[in-house]
C-alpha cells in the first residue's frame, strides 16, 4: 500500500450509493431522485453483481435498469460479489486467499460487463473492510483504485486520499452519526454510502441537507475526485 498519506480536502464528502442490484431498482431510482431535488450531483454507484448469489439479482435480466444506471453519467465501481461468507459476515474479502480475489474481481467484471457499456473504474469491499491484498487484486484486475477503511488508493501511485471518517448507512434507519459529529461540525473530510431505502428515511435526508446548506460541504464521486486532486491519476 502507498506510504504517503494525502487529506481529503476539509468540507468534502466523497459519496455513495452501495448495494445497488435489480433488488433495490425501485428505491435506488428514488434515492437517486431525493439527491437530485438536493442538488447534489455527483456520487458513486457501488454495483454488487451477484447479490446473495441469487440469479434474480443478476444485473443481466434487467437491461431497462441497467440502462437507467449508464444514463446517469456516474462513476460505476464494484461493492463486493456476492455479500455472503461462510460466517454471514457481510465482509467478503477477509481471509480470502489472494488468487481466489483475483479470480472473483475477475467474475464480478465479466458479469457486469454483460449489462454495461461503461468501464467499472474501482472497487469498495463490503462495509469497507478487506485485507491490503485486495489493492493488489484489484490492479491485477485493472480497477483504477481500491477503498479500504479511510484509505483510498489510486493503482501505480505513490500517495493515497485519506478521509476521517466513513459514515455507512444500512438502510434500516439506524445511521448514527453521533461518531463524527465533531469531525463533521468542524468540516472533516468524510465518506458517506448511502443505501438505497434511504430515500424514504428522513434523518438521512435532512443529514444530507445540513451537510450541503448548513456545513457547506461539497459531494463527490471517489474517482471525480481522484483525477481532479491528485497528479498522475488518469
């Protein structure tokens, strides 16, 4: 991993959305209608390609959704494979053999590829959690950058963006921010995913609000702001 640590700027969000499958269509279409009504235009769509290894969550057999998603003009990145391990922890990487992440980045691009036109730009493993070996399957994979904790990390680079805080919602109306409240009062640089039910959860809704209009943070995608701050990201 980079040794050399950047700071996100202060008052950046770098913004979300994960779990999105043709489980959720309905909501992430919401979701992404709330945001807009926000003015908030930019963020990442985190795609997991084979959600619970069910074959109705398969991008595939759902062209119209997968085609609302590429109208969008978003940064398209990976959120995982599948979600299930044999513990039923959400963290699928941890204590995954290396060859057997490659192997599964390689599955999870072939799958979408089916369904989209657009490059897949980057990978964030479930919950954010994951072995620093997962850096290295994803540049095998030519992913453009991996997400690991607060770590974000552009392939073939030096440095690395770092935020203070990641702030992930489950979409069952539990987000707590109370962690980053100070880090968020005094405009620390953040990371927020929002779930695709949270279009309806009100406390997400005006977090987001006060985070625009009271806290003058900025939202954006990971890698919009990857190539507009760091050098020899392309």
């Amino acid at each position: 991993m980079s040794q050399v640590a950047i700071p996100v700027a202060e008052n950046t969000a770098l913004l979300s959305i994960h779990d999105i499958s043709p489980l959720y269509e309905d909501d992430v279409i919401k979701l992404y209608d709330v945001l807009v009504d926000l003015g908030i235009n930019d963020c990442t769509l985190l795609l997991t390609p084979f959600l619970n290894m069910k074959a109705s969550n398969r991008f595939e057999k759902y062209p119209l959704f997968s085609e609302f998603i590429q109208s969008l003009g978003l940064e398209i990145s990976l959120y995982g494979y599948s979600h299930l391990t044999k513990s039923g922890q959400a963290a699928e990487f941890h204590r995954m053999p290396l060859e057997r992440m490659k192997s599964r980045l390689k599955l999870s691009l072939s799958l979408l590829k089916r369904s989209f036109e657009s490059s897949i730009v980057g990978i964030i493993p479930p919950e954010w959690v994951a072995p620093r070996k997962l850096v290295e399957a994803a540049a095998f994979a030519g992913l453009k950058y991996c997400c690991i904790g607060n770590k974000i990390i552009p392939m073939g680079n030096e440095a690395h963006l770092e935020t203070v805080h990641c702030l992930l919602s489950e979409g069952d109306r539990s987000l707590s921010v109370s962690d980053a409240l100070i880090e968020l009062e005094v405009g620390g640089p953040i990371q927020l995913s929002l779930h695709p039910k949270d279009w309806n959860d009100k406390r997400v809704v005006d977090l987001l609000k006060d985070m625009k209009n009271r806290l003058g943070y900025q939202f954006w995608g990971y890698w919009n702001y990857l190539k507009s701050n760091m050098q020899n990201v392309s």
